[in-house]
C-alpha cells in the first residue's frame, strides 16, 4: 500500500468517525422546537406524530367554532391534522392579575403551517408589522394581549403572547444557530439528560404553573401536594410490557431532604386515598383506566431530596379520553393563543 492510499483510507476514516460522531450528539440532543425557546421558567414539549397514535385511534375529530373554521378555511392548516410537534416555554408573570395572568407563553410549532395562504392571514390580522433577523413579526391583538407571530421555516412557526418582544426576538436569533445540537436555555440544558429515551411527552422546570389553581395543582379531580413552583422533571414514553401502554415518571426536585420527605408521605397518602375513593366506582372506560393508573402508581425517594412518581397508563385510560360530542373542545387560531385564567 503506497503511501497515497493510506492517506486517502487516514481521510475516509476521519470523515467516517466525524459523520459516526455527528449523529451520535444529535440523538443525544433535545428537539430543534425546545432548542429555540427563550429563557423560562417551564417548558413543555409533546412530540404528536406518535401521541397520535396512541390517543386518536379511535377519537372522532373534535368539532370547530366558527372562527377556527374561518381560519383553516383561509390557510388551508388544521391543527389538528398538519401539527407534528409543539415546544411551550411558560414565563411567570410578576403581575398574575394583567393581562396575561400568572403565565405567558412562548412556543415553537412544527408541522406542515407555514406558507404563502398563512402569511396572508397574519397580515390581515396583524396590528403591526416588525422585521427582525430576516424574518417578519406580525403582531396581533387578542383578548387585552399581543400574540407575535412569524414563520421562521419551510415548517415551523415561533409565537409568544408576553409583554414584550424579548422572546420571540430570542426565538429568532436561536434558530440561526440551530444546527448547533446542544444549543438551548438554561433549563434545558440542566434538565434534558434526565428524560428518559424515547420520551413523546415531557416538561421540565416549573411546569405546574398553568395548571395550578391558586397555588394547588389538579390531577383527574385530586390536588396534588406540589407547589406550582417546584421544579418537576416528567415525562410520557410508550410501555414496551404492555401494547398501547404508556410509562408515567415525574420527578420533584425538593428544596432540602426533609421537604422531600414530607412530599413522599403526603403523595403516598394521596394515592393510597383516591384508590379508596374510586374502587366501589362502576366499571366502564373512564372509571377502569383510572383505577389502573391508580394500581400502577408508585412513590419513592431517589438522591434523598428527589421525590419520584412513576406510574403505567393503559389503553383503557386513552379510550376514555374520546371526544364527546356533546361537549367539543373549542379550537382557535394563533391569534388567540393559550391564555391563562
């Protein structure tokens, strides 16, 4: 062998290793959607492609209002049908009786909704109009809020309805540096390792803010003894034991060991309760996937102040979850945006 031809096998190799290590950090990495969200308290994610497969199999498609009809009537875009993944960033608001309420949202959707007939109707609604980074910011008015709005892909859409124009400005200057895999905020880059793989849904950080009720957070009817506050790891990926199954983790970072301990016995006796509670319950759909989400349910205690809740949700529970029809859910377009109570 001549020395040219090791040198082109010493290239090949090198090339080889660098493309073997490349894809290697990109499946190590968070999605390019969570990458781009600006600095949080929460986030959010819901990979759709697979959650689709699991919750709709059997749903009827939920009902439109008028003005979501009007909407995809004009873009040619269903939520329902060209969404692939949504990314939530929530930022608490220091005023929880403005407009806003106690949450603001930041959010980067991906799917087939971008295009030239989508342009046309934010332009339309638009009050103002900003071009930044490249791309235009079509600002529209909603319920005492502003929803800004801009295509920043062939598939995806940045929007955030906070005060100012910080994070959609933050959203735009990320997506150029995108290609980068371990790009991202704060609290994406502290907690993201700790989703288990494969994970179609999770959040991390304060993700119980827009479900809280002054302070309390609801689940299926019981307040959980967690603060809106508490900084919470979970995540939603499929039950390789049971078909159609899917494996619940959340996780509760606790300020000290003590507290931790407090929120295991207090969950622990919240479990132990609703299966009290919903065992002379009637069988049917809703009432048999609660109960076995319930049976399933188990609290431990893991690096002394990290409270652990993992529990198995079956496919009687997605079943319950089919659309009433006489009690649709109520789609809108991006003008009126997730708003808090």
């Amino acid at each position: 062998m001549n020395k040219r031809t090791r040198r082109t096998l010493w290239v090949v190799a090198a090339v080889l290793l660098l493309l073997a290590l490349a894809i290697f950090l990109r499946s190590k990495a968070p999605p390019e959607a969570a990458r781009l969200l600006p600095e949080s308290d929460g986030i959010i994610y819901v990979n759709l492609k697979p959650v689709r497969g699991f919750f709709h199999k059997e749903m009827k498609p939920p009902a439109r209002v008028p003005e979501y009809q009007q909407f995809v009537d004009a873009t040619g875009m269903d939520w329902e049908r060209d969404l692939d993944q949504a990314a939530i960033a929530l930022h608490r608001m220091s005023n929880p009786n403005g407009p806003n309420g106690p949450v603001a949202y930041s959010m980067v959707l991906v799917g087939k909704i971008t295009g030239r007939r989508l342009n046309t109707w934010l332009d339309t609604h638009a009050a103002s109009r900003e071009s930044y980074a490249g791309h235009t910011i079509y600002s529209i008015p909603s319920e005492g809020r502003t929803v800004r709005v801009a295509q920043i892909g062939y598939d995806m859409v940045a929007i955030s309805n906070t005060p100012t124009t910080e994070q959609i400005h933050s959203m735009l200057d990320r997506h150029s540096t995108a290609a980068w895999p371990f790009a991202g905020s704060t609290l994406l880059n502290q907690h993201y390792h700790e989703l288990p793989l494969l994970s179609m849904a999770w959040g991390v950080g304060q993700i119980g803010l827009p479900f809280s009720e002054s302070g309390a957070i609801d689940v299926f009817g019981f307040s959980l003894p967690l603060e809106a506050d508490s900084t919470i790891v979970a995540s939603l990926s499929p039950a390789l034991s049971l078909q159609g199954a899917m494996n619940l983790k959340v996780e509760e970072i606790a300020p000290s060991d003590a507290v931790a301990a407090r929120q295991y016995a207090a969950l622990t006796t919240l479990i132990s309760f609703a299966r009290s509670f919903t065992a002379p319950l009637p069988d049917n759909a809703a009432n048999n996937g609660l109960k076995e989400l319930l049976k399933t349910s188990a609290v431990t205690v893991e690096k002394r102040n990290r409270v652990v809740l993992k529990a198995t949700l079956s496919p009687a529970l997605f079943t319950a979850a089919e659309v009433n029809e006489n009690s649709p859910p109520q789609l809108a377009p991006p003008g009126n945006a997730p708003a808090s109570k």
